[in-house]
C-alpha cells in the first residue's frame, strides 16, 4: 500500500504543476499588453538574445524545466512565437550547467549565506503565493489581479515540483546505486541516466547526487559520461511529458523542440567522445581518472555548453523538424481569414493613417462575418444541439475577442499619428463597431450556453415556445444580416431600415415575454424552460440592439449631428413623422406580428369561459399607432 500511496502523492504533484502552469497562462494571456509584447519580442528577435535569456533565467531560477514550462506559458499567451522560444529553449539547457558551477565555485550548495539562496524553488514558491494572494485578494485592481494569478500560478507549479520531487527523494539510495551500476556499459549507463532523470524530474538534482557519489568513493570519466549525457535527455522528457497535456499546437511544439535538440546535443557529445578517443584527445590517464565533485561539475558544464554553442545556428532545422512532428491542426476557412487581417495591423503603417485604418477595417469585416456566423450555430443549436457545435461557437468567440484586442490596441496606438479629421472620425467609427461585434459574439454563447443548460436538465420548448423563437431569430437574422450589409458596403440607405426593424424587434420581444408570462400564470409552461425561454429572448433583443448601434454608427460618421448625440437621435426617430421611417417599420410590423399572432396562445384562451383569465397583450397597438399619425 505504501506505494500506492506514494504513486497518489506524486500525481497530486503533478496536479498542482498542471494546475499553475494554466493558472500562470491565463494570467500571462491576460496580461499580453504590447508593452510586455514588444519587450519580449525585441529580446528573442535573435536566436542568441532569446539564448541568453533562457540562460538567464535557468541560472537564477535553477531550474531549466520551470524556464521551458514559463516559456511555454508566453507562448500559449501569444507573448512569444514559437520560433522566438527555441533560443530560450537552448539557453535553458545551458542555464542549469551554469548554475552548478556557481554554486561550487562559491561552496554555498547549501547554505543560506548565499544571495543565490534566496532564488531556490523551495523559497521562491511561498514567497510568489504570498504576493500572489495579497495582490488577488487585498490590491483588487484589474491588472493586480492579472499579476496575482500569475504569482500564484508561478507558486503552485514550483509546489508541484517540489511536492514530486520530496515523493520520489525516498528512493535516493537506489537511485545512486541504478546510477554507478553500470560502468562497463554505456548504453544502459545512458538509460540509467534517463530513468532517473525523468523520475527526479531535475538535471541539478541528479547531478547533485552523481557528485554526492563522486565526493564520497569517487566516479570514473569512463563510468559516468553515458550517465550524464542521459540525464540531459531525461530532463528533456519529463518537461515534455508535463507540458503537452491540454496545450496548443505552437506549445507542444516548444516542448518537442526541447526534445529534438537534446536528442542532436547527445548524439554530438557521443560523437566528441568517440572522436577523443580516436585522437587521443582523451587520453587513456582521463578515460580512467577518478573525478570528484567538481570533475563530475565540469563534465556536466561540458555537455551543455558545447553542444549549444555548436548548434545555436542550427535553429532553424530544429524548427522545420518539430513543425514535421507537430504539424499545424486544421484551420477553418474563416480562421484564416481572420488571421490574415490581423496579421496585416503593421506598425510601419502608421506614417499612413488611411491605410492603416483600411487595415483595421478590414479586421471589423472579418469579425462581422464571424459573429453572423457564430449566431447561425447558436440557432441551429435551438433545433439540433451538437456539441461540437458548441465548442466551435466558443473558439470564434475566442477569436472575435483576440482581433478585437489586437484591432482596438492598434488603433490605440496609431492615434498620435493620425491629424486629420476624416481619419479621426474613421477611428472613432471603428473602435465602436469592434465592442459591437465581439458583444454580438458573446450574446451567441450565452445563448448556446442557455441552450446546453437546458439541455443538461433534459427540458426542451413547447410547440409554440419554438414556433415564437423562430419569428424572434428569423427577424433578428435580418437585422444583422441588414447592418452587416450596410457596414461593409458604407449602405446609408441600407443603415436606414436597421433601426424600424430594431424598434420592431423590441415589441415583439415585449410581445412574446408577455406571452411566456400568461403561460408561467397558468401553468402551462415548465419553469426550467421559461427561465431559459426568457433568457434567450434578452439575448436577442440585445443582439439586435447591437445591429442599431452598428447602423446608427454608420450614419453618425457621415453627419456630425448624430455623434455624440446617438440616444437622442434614435429617440426623436421612433416618435418622428418621418413617412419612410413608418412605413419600413408598419412593414417589418405586419411581416413578423403576422406570423406571431397565428400562434395560439395556449389551451385556456380557447375557451370563452377562461377569458377572465387572460393578461394585456401589446399585440397590434404599436401599429395602430403609427397608422393613426
């Protein structure tokens, strides 16, 4: 039972590793600001910045696979490409080495005299939870909450490792045995070297413990170069193993690219060997010399730094052969699409506001299209739910917000650049149309949201629940496909018949709660079902409220009299005279009050007895009125 007490001790460990490192990624992805960006991407712009960097790090935080899983973490983020982390990857490597060597050189492996002392994981972890929770719990602005989580995220993955790497410490006697036991045969020294490796899920701490071996009756050059070379294969591994589980393409990727220049870091080192010992160069006196602890050191140091060094300007191969391992996932059409405009917001643009303001348009179109199409799945959700429907709804969403961030931080950004008044006016027009249309593409997962709760309590609509919500969707399909029209096409006339169908989307929303209430009254609608039925219909009013203001948008940016008075213009046209205004709204009226009012309203109003029984409907009235002026 011990065991399977310890085999539990152990996923708990790697549960909490997990756990931080996407807690650490969402607090990364949230914190993506172009400052951070733009500093990250200056220093990995080159492979040997992105080298010492990752070198860097590792040498503080001792740890070169908590400096791949952080750096898999800014991938994921979209603060670095996967291309600029392979520098980072190869510094790390080296990082660990570099580290070993301070530490000895200082003899402060374990005292707490040492300013290094201070950077070791079983320090640094507390001291990230603590500042995370005081940030989260007490500072409570928006970007400390963002900081917060990723302390804490930072945190808890180091208490993963720690709790691990303290299950796995019981095993330290037969682990130094596994490893000495093989001297005469180099490749099972090598696969000792890589169990082990991968079980302590630390280069430093096996090394530490050959060094350990080394001090006390000493290791030979010959008994101990296979071991080593292995444990840097192990190191790679475990950090893969750990970092593939849930991650994006470009993720996996970082963590496979680790893997593939240590499987070419190794095969050089074997190389070197057997070269020296063809030469000579490696003389039969150091094949069989006995090393200490710091012959063990410098080994290790050997094997890191010479390989990165030799293939630092390799790192374009390793990237071509990592994408062949793990290769792109299937994008969508429209995914493309989008990423295509984004791509094109290019800050060498600025010195031409017209065209970088095209650009960012073109970005707005993209998402008009996503969000018409997120609201199509939403609907069909209605008749046929299909999962994977809904998760596909959820990546547009996902991907509506990305451009809306990048869109509206571009924007934000060329504004110093932008003097004339057209150009001003054509930002401002932009930055609105952005927050409508990632709005719209929030409504649409609420509304499969409600779809799928609805369907988790086995509930579905009535006959004439579905008969109203298809009226509902049919009239705010052409309203949004009405504004979507009139956006990309600059359409003022089209823009002008957005707001009389608006106005009747309104009523026959009023119209249909009203409805949905007469049957709560008389128990003849389910109370799981109304509460999801009236859900919806706020979703679909607000869809279409969005659809007014794309419109209304429109029209403000070619007549200065809207802007800045948006609500009050909207106002005095719903109580205006205005002939086209009444007779596009008297249309759409009769178009959809038609088909609502052929729906019975229930089994009680079919009889003359319950008449009594019934509620005021809006049914007709805002017609009548309109008819009357």
């Amino acid at each position: 039972m011990q065991i399977f007490y310890q085999v539990i001790a152990f996923l708990g460990g790697l549960a909490m590793f997990l756990y931080g490192m996407q807690v650490m990624g969402d607090g990364l992805k949230s914190m993506s600001g172009g400052a951070m960006k733009s500093a990250l991407s200056k220093v990995t712009a080159k492979p040997a910045l992105g080298f010492l960097l990752g070198m860097i790090v590792a040498c503080i935080i001792q740890s070169s696979t908590a400096t791949i899983v952080i750096t898999i973490g800014l991938v994921g983020a979209g603060l670095l490409t996967f291309h600029q982390s392979i520098g980072i990857v190869l510094g790390a490597n080296v990082g660990t080495a570099i580290t070993a060597q301070i530490i000895r050189l200082m003899d402060v492996s374990s005292g707490t005299d040492s300013p290094l002392y201070f950077f070791k994981a079983d320090n640094l972890a507390p001291l990230a939870l603590i500042i995370g929770i005081i940030l989260i719990m007490f500072v409570r602005s928006g970007s400390s909450k963002n900081t917060g989580a990723i302390a804490c995220g930072f945190g808890v993955l180091f208490m993963g490792l720690i709790y691990m790497s303290d299950v796995v410490s019981g095993f330290g006697d037969s682990l130094s045995h596994l490893l000495t036991a093989f001297e005469n045969n180099y490749f099972l020294g090598f696969l000792a070297g890589v169990g082990v490796t991968g079980v302590v899920q630390s280069s430093s701490a096996v090394v530490g413990i050959i060094q350990s071996i080394a001090s006390s009756v000493g290791v030979s050059f010959k008994g101990i170069f296979a071991v080593v070379i292995g444990v840097n294969i192990g190191d790679c591994l475990t950090t893969y193993l750990v970092s593939r589980i849930g991650a994006k393409p470009t993720q996996r990727r970082t963590a496979v690219v680790h893997v593939v220049y240590n499987v070419f870091a190794a095969t050089l080192c074997i190389l070197l060997v057997i070269l020296g010992r063809t030469t000579g160069i490696i003389s039969d006196d150091l094949w069989m010399k006995t090393l200490n602890s710091g012959g063990v050191a410098n080994l290790h140091g050997f094997f890191r730094l010479v390989p990165a060094i030799v293939l630092l300007p390799m790192t374009n191969l390793f990237e071509k052969i990592t994408v062949k391992i793990v290769p792109e996932e299937p994008i969508y059409e429209e995914d493309a699409n989008a990423l295509a405009a984004l791509d094109a917001l290019d800050a060498r643009l600025f010195n031409s506001p017209a065209l970088a303001l095209d650009q960012v348009r073109r970005v707005v179109i993209e998402m008009s299209r996503i969000a018409m199409h997120n609201f199509d799945a939403c609907v069909k959700q209605l008749y046929e739910y299909d999962p994977a429907r809904d998760e596909r709804i959820k990546q547009r969403e996902n991907l509506l917000d990305t451009m809306a961030d990048n869109a509206n931080k571009y924007v934000v950004s060329l504004s110093p650049h932008v003097s004339l008044q057209k150009d001003t006016r054509e930002q401002n027009y932009l930055l609105k149309l952005l927050i409508c249309y990632e709005r719209i593409g929030d409504l649409a997962v609420n509304i499969s949201d409600d779809l799928a709760e609805l369907r988790k309590e086995n509930e579905s609509f009535s006959s004439n629940g579905m008969a109203e919500l298809k009226i509902a969707t049919d009239a705010v399909y052409e309203i949004l496909e009405l504004a979507n029209r009139a956006f990309v096409n600059t359409d003022m006339n089209i823009a002008a018949q957005v707001e009389p169908l608006e106005e009747v989307i309104d009523d026959l929303i009023e119209n249909m709660n009203g409805r949905h209430v007469y049957r709560m009254v008389n128990q003849l609608c389910n109370p799981i079902r109304g509460i999801y039925f009236q859900s919806i219909l706020t979703n679909l009013e607000h869809v279409s409220d969005k659809c007014s203001d794309i419109a209304v948008h429109l029209l403000g940016s070619k007549d200065d009299s809207i802007i800045g008075s948006e609500h009050n213009y909207v106002h005095e046209l719903h109580h205006s005279n205005n002939e086209d205004y009444m007779r596009m709204y008297n249309e759409d009226y009769a178009k959809y009050f038609n088909d609502l009012d052929s729906i019975p309203l229930g089994r009680v109003l079919d009889t003359a007895s319950d008449s009594s029984k019934k509620i005021s409907l809006k049914t007709g009235s805002r017609l009548k009125k309109k008819k009357a002026k």
